[in-house]
C-alpha cells in the first residue's frame, strides 16, 4: 500500500508542474454588475458576411436565461464560442461587445419575430449578420 500512496502523491505533484489554463469567469461574476431581464431567448441561425456579400460564415447567436439575466453568445465555425459582453437593450435591438478575433468588436442584433438582422463592428471591418430562430 504504501508504494500506491507514493504513486498517487507523484500524479499529484507531478500535475501541479503542468501550467493551468486560464480560469474562465464566472457568468454570475460578470452579470452581478448589470443583470438584464431576459426578454427573448433562444437559439438563432444566422450567416455573417462582408457588406459585399463575400465571406458568408455560419454561425450561432445564443441568448439564455441564466439566473434570471440574459446572456448571449456567439459560436462562429472555427472562432469558437464568444460571450457577448456589456449587453443593453432597447425595445427590439440588443447591443454589447464581442471579442472573437482579439479585439472588441460592437454588435448590434435587431429582432423582428423569428428572425435577426444585424452588424459586428471591429474597428475598420464590417460584418452583416441575418439568420433565423431554430428553437
């Protein structure tokens, strides 16, 4: 037994060597500042292009209820998931902050039904965003 103990310290000690991942922040830290009342939510389809209509990109814009706040995400093909920051809205239209390529961009969602037309903003590029509700 005590060669088993020995082996299990090892793993342990050897574990603590490797660098950690950083600790992703807690949706509830973040919100507790500003708590949105989740008016909508759901999944939605959407395709982000250039304004020309060239690079279409599929992708998912999320927006749940979590503990009472809206949070919304973003998860574009092989950006991965972005969480939408310092969300606002006003009436139909969401806005927030979105960092998926390492600089901040601004997007802005408008809702008419089932479905979702708008921009990301990321210093001088410009993406137009429309899609559909899926559930």
């Amino acid at each position: 037994m005590p060669t088993a103990a020995s082996l299990v310290a090892l793993a342990f000690i050897g574990l603590s060597t490797f660098p950690s991942a950083a600790t992703p922040r807690a949706p509830h830290d973040r919100l507790a500042a500003a708590c949105i009342s989740p008016e909508r939510t759901g999944t939605y389809r959407v395709f982000a292009s250039k304004p020309d209509g060239s690079q279409s990109v599929a992708a998912m814009l999320v927006l749940e209820n979590i503990a009472g706040c809206l949070e919304a995400s973003f998860l574009a093909g092989d950006r991965g998931p972005a969480i939408i920051d310092n969300l606002s809205v006003s009436g139909d239209t969401l806005r927030g902050s979105l960092n998926v390529t390492g600089n901040p961009a601004r997007v802005t969602f408008q809702f008419n039904g089932n479905t979702v037309v708008g921009t990301i903003v990321d210093r001088r590029q410009e993406w137009r965003v429309e899609g559909k509700r899926t559930t």
